[in-house]
C-alpha cells in the first residue's frame, strides 16, 4: 500500500498487520510523490513536448498575478482544479 498526499496532524490509520505481514505486503508514504525537482522537471518537461504527458489537462484556468486569491477562493468552493499563473518576462514588458 502507498499512502499518497499529506495527511492532517490528527489522521490515524489502522491496520490488521497480520494480514500485511502474511500477505508479504508493505507500507510507504509518498511525500509529494517523491519528486526530485531537478532529475524529474525536466524529463517531465521533455516528455510533455514530445506529447507523452497532456499537463494541459491538469489547468482548469489560467490567471495573472493579481487573481491569485480570488483562484484560492475557486479552488476552497471546488470551482477548479489548479490555476496557472502566467507571469510577464521583463523582454515583453
């Protein structure tokens, strides 16, 4: 079993561990899945221009700067699902 995600400071979890340990099974937690930013970005980043990851899928709207709270507040109702911002580079101003 893989535990995934970041659990409240108050959730517990119970197990029958003779069924774990006769079953050979085990248990991990997955800390934001485990990712190295610098191994993982780019073959993720490779993999998404070569049109093997659809990341796209993943961004119910893309923001500026300045709606960043308002998309917190989207997010807390269950309106989205993740908001990009998008951020001007000083060459385009």
């Amino acid at each position: 079993m893989v535990l995934v995600g970041v659990p409240t400071p108050d959730m517990k979890l119970e197990l029958p561990l003779l069924d774990i340990f006769g079953r050979g099974g085990s248990l991990k937690s997955s800390w934001y899945g485990d990712c190295l930013p610098a191994r993982d970005f780019p073959m993720l980043v490779a993999q998404y221009k070569q049109g093997n990851l659809d990341l796209d899928a993943f961004v119910s709207e893309r923001i500026t700067i300045d709606q960043v709270e308002e998309a917190f507040e989207k997010m807390h109702e269950g309106k989205v699902l993740r908001s990009v911002v998008e951020i001007q580079s000083v060459k385009e101003l």
